[in-house]
C-alpha cells in the first residue's frame, strides 16, 4: 500500500481543506446573498407600497 496510500490521505485533506473553506465561504455568501435580497426586497416594496397609498390616499395630488 505504501506511498499510494500516503498521497491519496494528502489528496483527500487537502480536498477537506478547500471543501471546508468552500463550506465557509458558501455559508458567508449565503448570508450576505440573502441580506442583500432581503434589502433589495423591502425597498422594492416599500416603493411599490408607497405609491398604492400615495394613489389611495391621494397624497400626491396637491
């Protein structure tokens, strides 16, 4: 088994590292993708829901 065993063993840490790193920087990602949706989210509504009561209520007719 010898030195074949020893470099799929180094393989298969290094594929942990960059996996772990990948897991990180997905769960991060993850985090800000949905922080930046949840904003981007609110301010489209807030616009929209701002002009369905600026049309009910008649704010913007002076």
């Amino acid at each position: 088994m010898g030195p074949f065993s020893a470099s799929c063993n180094d393989d298969f840490t290094v594929l942990g590292a960059w996996l772990t790193i990948a897991k990180a920087l997905a769960v991060l990602g993850g985090g800000l993708a949905m922080f930046v949706v949840l904003a981007v989210v609110l301010i489209v509504c807030g616009r929209y829901l701002f002009m369905f009561a600026d049309r009910v209520m008649g704010w913007g007719e002076e």
